[in-house]
C-alpha cells in the first residue's frame, strides 16, 4: 500500500489499492480482493492510521509519512528465487565450513557474524510475509 501511494503521490482511492495489491500477489479473482479489502479495512489501514503514516477518510487512503524501514519490507522476490537473506544465510554457512576446514578464526567469526544477520534479516522479511 506505501509502495501504490508513493507512486500516486500519496494518495489514492481505496479501491484502486485493493486491485493494486490484488495484481501484485498475482490473483485478481473477486474472492481475493475482497480478502484484500478487509484486511485493508481491519488490520492495516487502523494500525497504519495509529501510527501516523495514512490517513483515511471517504475511501481516499492519504500517506502522511513514509516509515524509516518501509524498504526492508518491500523486498520482492519473484516465485523462484530466492530472498537475499536466504543467499546470505547459505553463503555463511558455506565460510563457516571453510573456516572449519582451514582452521581460520577470523574467516569463522566473519561468517558467524553474518550469520547472525541474515538470520535476523531472515526472520523480519518471513513474518511479514
């Protein structure tokens, strides 16, 4: 929904939201916009409302602010690749057993370290989801 408004200048209708986000998940069925919209109407609009970021009156969806992080939840990965943080988690997984293998300590801490952010990274971008 912050993506659509950025594009339509922070503010749109509500129903050209719900076919926006319709086509972006890939079913523009009936049955799914109607999912779409009362997701929209009982969980996303009301907390974005409360937090300062849409405001919402007469069916027009107005973005007052654009959160901090907003990208790192936006990452969009087409149906067969995969998440950056998915690369990343295999990528250090792969230097942990080098370092192992070599019997390198720092090239071991390096690859824990970004272990540990990838699986972080991971996690935020799958709850969302």
């Amino acid at each position: 929904m912050v993506e659509f408004l950025q594009k339509k200048n922070g503010h749109a209708e509500l129903r050209d939201i719900v076919e926006y986000i319709a086509e972006m998940e890939g079913d523009t069925a009936r049955k799914h916009r109607k999912s779409v919209y009362v997701s929209l109407m009982q969980t996303h609009i009301p907390k974005l409302e409360r937090e300062g970021v849409v405001t919402f009156n007469h069916g027009i969806v107005t973005l007052l602010k654009i959160p901090d992080d907003v990208t790192v939840y936006m990452e969009v990965v087409n149906k067969h690749d995969i998440s950056w943080s998915a690369f990343y988690l295999g990528t250090s997984l792969i230097f942990i057993v080098a370092g192992w293998y070599l019997g390198s300590m720092p090239l071991l801490l390096a690859a824990l370290v970004y272990l540990a952010i990838s699986i972080v990274h991971h996690r935020k971008i799958n709850r969302l989801v």
